[in-house]
C-alpha cells in the first residue's frame, strides 16, 4: 500500500511541477536522515527505481526465518524507518 500513496503523491508534485520527473536521484529527498550506513549503491538510485521496487535495497521477506536477519522485520523494530 505505501508504494501506492508514494505513487499518488508523486504524480501529485509531478502535476504541481514540484519535482521534474521520476528520474531525479531518490537521497535529496531524504537529507533530513541519518544515511551513513545506507548501502553505496543506493546513491545511484532515482524516485522511478523506489517506485518500481528495483533499488537494489536487500530485502528477505520470505527466505528467512522472522528475526534479525530479515529485512522486513528489521524496520518494524526500528525507532526510524527510514
């Protein structure tokens, strides 16, 4: 669902011309975060690849047992989802 409402706001400030398009890199938006421990690759990464699911970010949802290895867990124990 959050990638749905992402979607909606950005076609949103697209209309507004609030941002230029989908192709702009993803991490000025989140220069308010804490991104020292984010994955290189992910500086490459621009709004079309968050909206596509094609980041690159690592995510074990169903290969893992639910604990601290897996990814999706993680968030939810996390004070900053970001």
């Amino acid at each position: 669902m959050t990638k749905s409402v992402s979607a909606t706001l950005l076609a949103v400030a697209l209309r507004r011309r609030e941002i230029s398009g989908v192709d702009v890199p993803l991490l000025p938006f989140l220069e308010d975060y804490d991104l020292s421990k984010l994955d290189p690759r992910v500086s490459y990464a621009s709004l079309e690849d968050l909206l596509t699911m094609r980041t690159g970010i690592e995510w074990h949802e169903n290969d893992r047992p639910l604990g601290d290895s897996n990814t999706t867990i993680q968030p939810e124990r996390s004070d900053d989802w970001v």
